[in-house]
C-alpha cells in the first residue's frame, strides 16, 4: 500500500529541489556518496543546507524547515548559540593549536566531573573515540579479552550492533546480548563472565529506534558484570542531556566508564570518557601519580581550545542541570502530544523515546526491543520522513526525533500540525 506511493514521493522531492541535486551530483565526483556520514544517505538525495538560526534550516533552493533533527542530538543548543560563539571566537583570537594545556581544558573537566558524578575524566574528538578508549581501559585494567554489547546498539563507526556484530567492526572479541531482556543477558554472562572485561550499553538506543532500556533490566545486568569482574561501561553519548546527571542515573546505575559526546561540544567535535578514579587513574603519567605502568592516549584534538571552550559555556551557562531536567519533561510532554495526534489516525504509526529524544515508527505499537523495531514498515517511515520535509519539518530519515533548547512553543505546535496534516493524507490511502 505505502510503498507504491514512495516513487511519487522522491519525484516530488527531488522536483522541489534542483540546487541540492546539482551539489550531489558535484560532491559525489569527489567523496563516495556524495558525504563522509552514511547516516545521511537518502534517495534520492540529501539536502544541502546553507544557513542555520536558532531552530530552523535553510537549504541551497530557498527552503527553511523546522529542525526537528538536532543533528542526531548533537544540536540541543540549536543553530548559532551566541553564548558559545562569541566565547570560542574569543579564545581563538588568543590561542589556537597550543600543544599544551590551557585553562579551559581543566574547567571542562571540573564541570563534568561535578555535573555527573565523575571521579576523573579524559577527552577525546568523539563519541566513537570515547567509547574506544573506555574498552581499551576495560581490557587493561582487567586483563580480558572478550567485551559483551547488545543487539540494536550503535557505540561508533566501529562498533556497530544494527543485526549482530558489522563485519568492519573494531576486531574486538564481542558476545552479542540481547536488549531488554534481562535472562537472556545473564545466561550470557554466566557463560562468558570469567572472559568479559565489560558490558557496553547504551541507556537508550539511538541508533536503534530510541528504544530505552528497562530500569530493572540495566541494574540487573550491570549487578551480574561486576560480580563477574567485568566493568559496566554506559554510552551516554545521546542520553547524557537527560535529567541532572543522565538517563543512567535515571534509571538508578553508576557506570564505572561512563562516556559522552554530541551536545556538550556546543557544535564542535567531542567526545569524553569518565568515571571512577581507580580506573581513570591508570591513565595517570605525572610523576605524582606513583604508577609503575601507564596507558597512553594520545590526540592532537583532545584538548583542543575550540572545544573545551564551547563545552565550557554548555555546562557551565547554558545547560545546567535545572534546564536539563525542565527540559526532559519538556521533552516528555511533546511525545505524549505526538502519539496523542497519531491515536487519530488510521495509518499504524508509533513513537517510542525518553525525555527530548524520539523516534517515529511504522508500527502500531512502539517497540520495546531493536527486534520489534526493526519490524516496522520501512516504506511507511520514507513516507513520514518525506511527507514531513514537503511540509517544512526536517527529521531523520529512520524517524528520529530530537527536541532542542531553540524550539519555540508555536514551532512544536507547527510540527504536531503538520504530522497530523500528513497523517490524514496517509489515511486516505488506507480508505
């Protein structure tokens, strides 16, 4: 049924957008693709977008959308935070590429570790960056070999989970877990427990349809990795914006690596390691530290002065822990409203998430698992995704969504008219 109407609808894009082809096609001669971020892929092509204020975009052929996107939740603060800006150009008119330390490296790292509950922590330029290092402080400071991740988790370009382990993964050891199920979780650790040098989890799954992670079965699988000497590792590269301290303290754990990215360089790259001091300590070189053996990381970029001064304004003036939690119920109270509007309507669309992250599936009852998610109807979610970028709201392609600081109350309003507008469209194609 939709996926007959899916050709009329990528004709239609691609009519109304003749200056983002001709970049395409240009960019393609050049870079595999057309881009160096696969998410990004679409048919029949992506948009080329040139300005950016506040909670809008604007592409190459005029067209401003509603933002609902957030850069895959690296945008919370929206487009062009003058805060952060004016702070960064400041900095830079003084210093650029130090290879050194600098004070707003040591600021960061005090923020961070206040705000959510850090003994140490370690910079890096991403997520995929941050959750590398985690392992390989994992494996160090356990002397195993075998690391478990769940399936649906995505913790970086190397270390992808969609349907089992990615054959261009990292070349780590892995035993695949099933999320959201607490049995099948601890017969694998049973099995594996003397071999695992940690559990990986993401509180929520981005990558995999912002599915969240039941309360009892993440205390449950962290409680049986450490009584079998593995670390409990969280990813809260996405999830960190939520609530004071992240979703993880949400839901009642402390991660012994917990690991951050996306927001918190204010637009900038990022990405952060932290926890627990006896295992953050084993990165410590200084003479005072007393340590007979040491890991190394190294990184050009890992302090650099753009970013740490960027994450200085996040957490320090424009995203502090009061805003975090008001936002998280703000968050919450727009996906109510979003699966009030899709209860009226006919077509078999759901929304799962937590807080300001969510995502629109073509299913009509929200997954709880990746399996689940993955059932949905995928010409059904083109339809959404297109049928919303023809009304001006622009989501990820997969149906993710991310509410931002920038949005306005009229903005979101805009957004849930113009899905119900697009839902009674689909209806009568069910008629």
């Amino acid at each position: 049924m939709f996926a007959d109407r899916v050709q009329r609808a990528r004709q239609q894009f691609a009519d109304r957008n003749p200056g983002s082809r001709r970049y395409y096609d240009e960019a393609r001669q050049f870079m595999p693709g057309g881009h160096t971020r696969t998410v990004l892929t679409h048919a029949p092509f992506p948009l080329n977008f040139v300005a950016g204020e506040g909670a809008t975009l604007t592409d190459v052929d005029g067209h401003q959308y509603i933002d609902l996107l957030g850069d895959y939740t690296a945008g919370l603060l929206g487009h062009s935070e003058h805060r952060v800006i004016d702070a960064v150009t400041a900095a830079l008119n003084t210093n650029v590429s130090v290879g050194g330390v600098h004070p707003a490296e040591a600021r960061l790292a005090r923020l961070m570790c206040e705000r959510f509950g850090l003994d140490r922590v370690r910079f890096t330029n991403s997520g995929t960056e941050a959750n590398l290092m985690a392992i390989s402080t994992a494996l160090m400071a356990t002397n195993r070999k075998k690391l478990m991740v769940f399936h649906g988790g995505y913790h970086g370009g190397v270390l992808y989970f969609a349907s089992g382990a990615a054959p261009w993964n990292a070349p780590y050891d892995f035993v695949v877990a099933p999320y959201n199920d607490l049995p099948g979780a601890l017969a694998l650790i049973e099995e594996h427990g003397s071999e695992l040098a940690a559990v990986v989890m993401e509180a929520m799954l981005g990558s995999g349809g912002c599915v969240p992670a039941d309360g009892y079965f993440v205390r449950g699988v962290a409680t049986a990795a450490r009584a079998a000497g593995a670390l409990f590792v969280a990813d809260e590269v996405m999830t960190s914006r939520h609530g004071r301290r992240g979703l993880m303290n949400l839901l009642g754990v402390q991660p012994d690596i917990t690991t951050y990215g996306k927001y918190i360089g204010g637009g900038f790259s990022f990405g952060a390691f932290g926890g627990s001091a006896e295992f953050l300590d084993l990165y410590d070189t200084s003479p005072e530290g007393g340590r007979s053996w040491s890991i190394s990381h190294a990184g050009t970029f890992n302090n650099n002065v753009a970013t740490m001064t960027a994450g200085g304004v996040v957490l320090g003036e424009v995203f502090s822990a009061d805003l975090a939690e008001a936002h998280t119920e703000r968050g919450n109270e727009f996906r109510e409203n979003v699966a009030a509007v899709l209860a009226r309507h006919k077509a078999p669309v759901s929304v799962s998430g937590f807080g300001s992250m969510m995502s629109l599936h073509g299913l009509r009852t929200a997954p709880t698992t990746p399996v689940e998610a993955m059932e949905r109807d995928n010409a059904l979610n083109e339809l959404l995704f297109l049928g919303l970028l023809e009304r001006g709201v622009y989501i990820a392609t997969r149906g993710m969504m991310n509410v931002g600081l920038a949005h306005t109350d009229e903005q979101l309003a805009t957004a849930l008219d113009r899905l119900d507008d697009l839902l009674g469209e689909l209806d009568e194609l069910m008629s």
